[in-house]
C-alpha cells in the first residue's frame, strides 16, 4: 500500500542570504503492506508529520519517490487523494455545522450520491458509537465524540488505506482507549490498512501490528514491538537497599549478572538477561553477604528503552524537550 524510496524534504529558514536548509526529512525508504497497522513513532520535530504530509499529497518531496495505493504521490496526486483517508491532527469539522451533513458532504466531495453519503454516514455513526448524533454540531461534543467523527469523515468514501496523525492528542485516558477500539476495528472487522503517527508509546504498543521509529528525519528502527524490546540487554532489575552502608556490596552482587550498572541513593539497577531466572540466585547472594531489602522491582524493556537504545536519549525526554517543534512545515517555513 505504501512505497517509498529516499523520500526527502529541505526547508530553508531565515531571510534573504542567511537562509538555513533544514532536512525535515533524509532519505526515508518505507513499505507498508496491505491490511497493516503501523505505528509511525518519534519526537517533536523527528519528521512524522512532514513524512505524512509527502505521502498524502499535501507536500511535494524535495527528492526521492513514494507510491501510495499503487499511485505516484507527484505524477498521480489526484489518484492517491481517492485512494486514501486522511484525518489530521487538528480535525477538520465545522463546529457550527451538523455532524451529519458534514459527513455527507465529505462523501460527495468524493463523488458519492447524496442517497449513498447519508447510507454510509449513518453506518459509520453506528460503528463508531456515534449513534444520536447526527444532528448535532461537533461544538456540542465531547473530544472523543469529535475525534470519532473526524474518523468517520475518512472513511466516508470507503478507501483501503486510512491515515491517522495523533488521532487521540488532548483525549482523556477513557476517550483514548475507546478510540484505540474503533480504530482496531478498521482493519479488523474493515480490512483498512492504517498509518498511525503517534507520540504514545503505549498507544503504539497497543494497536500496531509494527512500529517504524522516525529520529532527525531518517528511520532508525522498523519491527513488531516484540522483536523491538527484545533488542534491548535484559530487565530493568531495581534494588532499593536498606542500609545505605551496604549498596556498595548490593551493586557488587547486581553487577556479577547485570549490564549498564546504575547507583542513586539506596537504589542499585541494573539490565539483566532472563531476569525471572536470575533474581532468585541474586537474592541469596544479597542475603549471604547481609544486604537487606526495602523492595525489589523488575520491569520489561519498553518502546522508550528501545528508543533510548536506538538513539542514547529517551523519547519522553526528547518529547519534553522539543519547546517547538523543528518540523519547518508546522512553522511556516520556506519550502
């Protein structure tokens, strides 16, 4: 469903001579199958939006080439426009206008009859939970009720292939899951290829059959979210020692097993391979040598371990960082 080879985007920042190229995007190579869901993760300013903005006509690539739904994002823009749906970041109802009538007239924008529209619309308000809404203005409804309809104006003229960008940014964590259901939905009971950009970690654990990792324009992981934790040195094994005299010792023990040692205070952590095999034997060894325990906590590699892994920071970190995005296009920049 999705091609892309070297796919690219400069800006230039500043004005007249002093004008900065910025690589958004550097030779992105991505393939999408039909029937997936991808999970397009990474930071503010990592280039998703600026990749998906390419990959859905709205921007022209600087370099490379990309087909979507067998069709060239420059030569047959029009084609790929047909062939897909696009729900954006900040929506695109009409606050004042009903729910209804904006889902029809989405539908004939893409050649739909009225008759056919308001058939379809009305299928889609019962499977997004969108019952009795239909004339009502989204003004009136809640951030969930909203982000569904967005959806539904998507899915309005039936395309295989849906692109979400942040479908749940500012949902409450209820709103959030409920969306995640009707999203899994698509492919599961629709057969819809999706494209999911996402800062979530969990959101993208939760719903992606693969996660592609965006950093500073160029991918730097793709696989299930398995086989990606499962690249990261173990188990975050996490002692808290009692007596603050004896975390020396406690560390001596953690480090015979551990990778990537760690000492704060009276914590003591570690990576450990197996560690359901391992922290029994540990703890023994903790007991011989007279170190006591206040706790003891083990917590399986995570996307962000991945992340961190992958690029020597963490994505939560480089998230709360990023004050403003680098992304050119979300700033106006020239192009």
């Amino acid at each position: 469903m999705i091609h892309a080879r070297g796919l690219a985007q400069t800006f230039h920042t500043g004005q007249g001579k002093k004008k900065t190229p910025v690589h958004a995007v550097d030779g992105v190579d991505l393939d999408v199958a039909e029937g997936e869901v991808v999970g397009f993760l990474g930071p503010n300013g990592a280039g998703k939006t600026t990749t998906l903005r390419m990959l859905t006509t709205l921007l022209r690539p600087t370099a490379g080439t990309a087909t979507v739904a067998g069709y060239d994002v420059v030569a047959e823009s029009q084609q790929v426009r047909r062939s897909i749906g696009y729900v954006s970041q900040v929506g695109s109802t009409f606050s004042g206008a009903y729910a209804g009538d904006e889902v029809v007239d989405h539908g004939m924008l893409y050649g739909m009859s009225r008759a056919d529209a308001v058939r379809r619309g009305q299928e889609l308000f019962d499977q997004l939970h969108l019952e009795g809404l239909w004339r009502r203005m989204p003004k009136n409804m809640s951030g969930g009720q909203k982000r569904r309809l967005d959806i539904a104006m998507g899915l309005i003229h039936q395309p295989n292939l849906v692109f979400l960008d942040e479908p749940t940014t500012g949902l409450d964590p209820q709103a959030r899951v409920n969306l995640w259901e009707h999203i899994e939905g698509l492919r599961s009971r629709q057969g819809v290829t999706v494209f999911l950009t996402t800062h979530y970690l969990d959101e993208a654990d939760a719903l992606a059959d693969r996660i592609v990792i965006i950093d500073k324009g160029t991918i730097v992981a793709s696989d299930t979210s398995d086989n990606l934790k499962a690249q990261v040195s173990g188990d975050l094994v996490d002692l808290e020692v009692t007596d603050v005299e004896r975390v020396g010792v406690a560390a001596e023990k953690l480090g015979t097993i551990a990778e990537q040692l760690e000492v704060e205070g009276r914590h003591v952590r570690g990576r450990v391979r197996r560690a359901g095999r391992e922290v029994p034997g540990l703890l023994r060894e903790l007991d011989a040598g007279g170190v006591f325990l206040d706790s003891i906590e083990v917590h399986r590699p995570t996307l962000d371990d991945v992340f961190l892994t992958l690029t020597g920071r963490s994505l939560r970190d480089a998230e709360a960082a990023a004050e403003t995005p680098t992304d050119p296009t979300l700033q106006g920049a020239d192009a």
